[in-house]
C-alpha cells in the first residue's frame, strides 16, 4: 500500500514538473509576463471553451500594454510572446518580415496525410509560400473581380428575395450573409449555384463549416501536441475531415469536367485555375487547395464581416439614412451601382472600415520567428527574439485600444473620413491591421470587400434594418470560434421602402 502511494505521489509530481518546467522561461531571459497555471498556461479558456480565447489575450494586453511592447505568456507549457505594441507589430509583419515570414502553426501541416490543409498558403513556409502566392496573385487583380461582379449582383437578388419572404419575422443576418457568401464564392470558384436561399442545409455550406470548425478529436490532437510535441512526428492527424477533403476534390473535379464537356467561357476564379493548370502542370489537389483558400477568405470572414455592418446599421439610424442617401445619390447619377461607383463610395467605405474595426473578424495573428533577431521591450532595452518562438498580434485588443482610437466602443464611421486621413492614417500606425499587413497580408481582402460591400447596398436601399431584442446583448464572442462571430446570431427585422 506505502509502495503505491509513493507510485502515485511521484506520477502526480511528475506531471507537476513536466507542465511547470518551463514556467521560468521568460524570467531568464529577463522578459516580463503574467503567472501561468499549471496544465492551463495564460490561455484556459483555449481548453475549458468557457470562453473566446481572445478574452484571455485581451485581459493580458490590458495589464501590460502600458508598460512593455511585448510581453512573454504560456500556452498551457509552451512558452509564447504577444506583441503589445504598434511599432513592435509593423516590425514584426512590415520591418522585419523576413525574421517572421512564417505563421505558427505552418509547420503541422503533412501533405501526405493532410493533402488540403497543408497546400494551403496560410501554412506554407518560406520559398513555397512565395511560389504559391504568386500563382495565385493575378487572380485577384481588379480586372478579374470586376468580371465577376455580374455574379455577386445576381446572389444579392437572390438574397432580396430571401428577405422578401422571411421579413414578416425577424431575421438573423449572420445566417443571412452566410447563404450570401456561400452563393457568391461557390459560383465564382465552381461555377454552381450553392442554392443557400432555397434549401434549409445545401452541402457545400455544411461542408464550408465543417472545414471552419474543427472537430473534437482534432481538438483533442491539438492539446495532445501542445503538451506532447513529439507526438506530431508520431501521430499525423488531418486537421480537415476525409469527407470534406473528398468532398471539394470531387467539387473540383465535377465542375471542370462541367466546364470542358460544354466549353463554358467564363471569366471567374476556375478558369483562372484552368489557366494556371495548363501554365504550370498544376496537380488537381493544388487547384483544390487554391479553391478551398478562396472559398474561406470569401465565406467566413466576409459573412462575419458583412453581418455585423448590417447589425450595427441597425443600432445607428443616423448611420443607415446617411449611407442609404449615398446610395440613392449614386444611383441618380450613374443609374445603376457599377463595380466602379462600389469602389468610389466613401461613405460605404467608411462604414466597412469602422466595422473592420470594431467588429474585426480577424481577432489573433500568430507569426513564428524564423531568423533570430532582437526586438525593443522599453526604450533602449533590446531583448533577442529566439528562432522558432511565437509571437501573437492581439488585433481586437489594438482595434478597441482608446489610445489610438476615441471612444473605441462606439461604431463611429467619421473617424475614417478623408479629411481625418482615412484608414492610411491608422495602417501607418501600425493599428487598423483586419487583413495583417505585409507582404503576407490577406490576399483576397479586395474580393471580400466587393462582395460585401454589393450586399451591404443592395440591403440598405431596399429595407430600413432595426435591432430586435432576440439579438443577445452585449455581443459576445462564441467560444472555439476562429472569427468574432457571435453567440446566439444576429437578429435584425426589415422594412421594406419599395
């Protein structure tokens, strides 16, 4: 009985000192921090889902953020670093891009084992990732997204329609913008109607959240390596289900096959993929992989994105009957809203700006340090940046810091106005970053914000929106999300003006 006591005492002080070893990590190398707990580091909410873990990031941004430009933190064990600072952000994505050209989990992903995940250009690493993106650059020139233009007009009928017929209730938006999204990615990627407003679950949508949200078990392999690095090298995991893998390859597969049976000349995102095929001998998983990114910077964060400016429209009255006049006024003199009069509204770019701001779907970057180099923790005091550690960019803590922006909470469209400078003003700064920046900045940002842009208009001059109290108030973040969705939707009630 002692001899298993003693065995048990000693597993238990084992575990202790194996999740503990690290915790003075960041004192040897003088750089301040808050306490981690044991198994749970700086970030429990990352394992008990009691919360966004961004509300962890956030509460230790607020207490350092006057004191140092970056400060140490752990995740569970694993020693990290978060960037509190602009200028130590503009060092870390403009500056000193090549000590951090790397984001932190671009070394998790197998080709062998996760053929689409690991292709795509958010886990690629240095030459590769450079290859990649440049394949992928010439399709999101302005050209190329004016000719799919058409195909956003024709969804946001789609969605007129849908409203048409559901606004006797209220409706709630961020489910609205999803079907949006869904509809306008999937016929510019795959040339097919998603059917988003007609059917209660299309499968290319329950698809698209199967690859934003991940599964337990591959949540549970992420904790696993997190207290067991080895074991990536041990146990590969697809972090995309077979199912959804298979799903989009046959996707792919179906929609050239469509294409070349009935020589289809369209000018959208497959037949760039077409071209780039013929060009480079592109194999059918890489053109998957280029498909499935597009489909993600398009669905997801553009859905999130376009749901909380329709929300906040709704709370600001003043707001919606300003933009709705912009609107009206464009029309009288041009006749119809072109791609380029979409581009030439300031008032509309004001409003998705301060939605990108206060609403920023982006809510984390985390970069990994790829050549050591030395960073500014205090004025004069240089602290060396080890190779491989990883440095976390808190952008919804920097977006509602009244240290750059007054009155943070408030949705305020006047602080992007030109005569204040635009957004240039805040990206010179270092602290209006929804899409990064960099050369590694989100490359699809200006396809997202057409499309949103479109159906942000095509709502406002058609309906007056109005907050209705289904809507849980203040917004919170769900937990386990990637983007700022919020818990329990968005619901907003429409009347109609025609």
């Amino acid at each position: 009985m002692l001899f298993l006591l003693t065995f048990l005492c000693g597993i238990v002080i084992a575990i202790y000192v194996y999740f503990t070893w690290h915790f003075d990590h960041w004192i040897k190398k003088g750089i301040p921090g808050p306490n981690p707990r044991f198994f749970f580091g700086n970030f429990p909410s990352n394992v008990t889902q009691s919360r966004n873990m961004v509300y962890d990031a956030h509460d230790i941004y607020q207490t350092y953020r006057d004191k140092f430009s970056f400060v140490g933190f752990y995740h569970m064990r694993a020693p990290g670093l978060m960037a509190l600072c602009p200028d130590t952000v503009k060092e870390i994505l403009i500056k000193k891009f090549r000590n951090f050209h790397d984001n932190e989990f671009a070394d998790m992903g197998d080709k062998d084992v996760d053929r689409m995940f690991s292709r795509n250009p958010f886990m690629l690493q240095g030459d590769e990732w450079k290859e990649k993106r440049a394949e992928i650059t010439p399709a999101f020139t302005p050209a190329r997204i004016k000719t799919m233009f058409p195909v956003i007009e024709d969804v946001c009928q789609r969605m007129n329609n849908y409203v048409k017929t559901h606004n006797r209730d209220a409706i709630d938006v961020r489910e609205m913008c999803a079907k949006y999204a869904t509809d306008v990615v999937s016929s510019c990627i795959f040339g097919l109607d998603a059917e988003s407003f007609t059917k209660d679950k299309p499968l290319i949508r329950e698809m698209g959240i199967k690859l934003m949200n991940p599964s337990f078990s591959a949540i549970a392999y992420f904790i696993l390596i997190e207290i067991l690095p080895f074991m990536r090298h041990i146990i590969k995991m697809p972090f995309v289900p077979k199912e959804v893998e298979n799903f989009f390859v046959n996707l792919m597969k179906d929609a050239i096959a469509l294409r070349k049976k009935n020589k289809i000349e369209r000018i959208d995102f497959l037949q760039y993929l077409l071209e780039l095929q013929e060009r480079k001998n592109l194999a059918e998983i890489d053109m998957v992989a280029h498909a499935v990114t597009f489909f993600l910077d398009g669905f997801e964060t553009s859905s999130v994105a376009m749901s909380y400016a329709l929300y906040e429209l709704a709370k600001n009255p003043d707001i919606q009957s300003k933009l709705r006049n912009e609107i009206k006024e464009t029309e009288l003199k041009n006749g119809k809203i072109s791609f380029e009069n979409l581009l030439e509204m300031p008032y509309l770019e004001q409003v998705v700006m301060e939605t990108l701001r206060r609403r920023s779907p982006a809510l984390l970057l985390s970069k990994k340090c790829t050549e050591s180099c030395k960073l500014e923790l205090v004025d004069g005091e240089m602290k060396t940046i080890d190779e491989g550690v990883s440095i976390m960019i808190p952008i919804y803590s920097i977006h509602l810091d009244p240290l750059y922006y007054d009155n943070p909470e408030e949705f305020d469209p006047e602080r992007f106005s030109p005569e204040k400078g635009g957004t240039k003003l805040y990206r010179d700064k270092g602290v209006f970053i929804p899409f990064s920046d960099g050369p590694r900045a989100c490359l699809g940002q200006k396809f997202a914000l057409t499309q949103v842009k479109a159906g942000i208009v095509d709502i406002v001059k058609n309906y007056e929106l109005m907050p209705n109290s289904k809507t849980e108030e203040p917004i919170v973040i769900a937990p386990g999300e990637f983007t700022s969705a919020p818990v329990g939707g968005l619901w907003l009630n429409f009347k109609d003006l025609n």
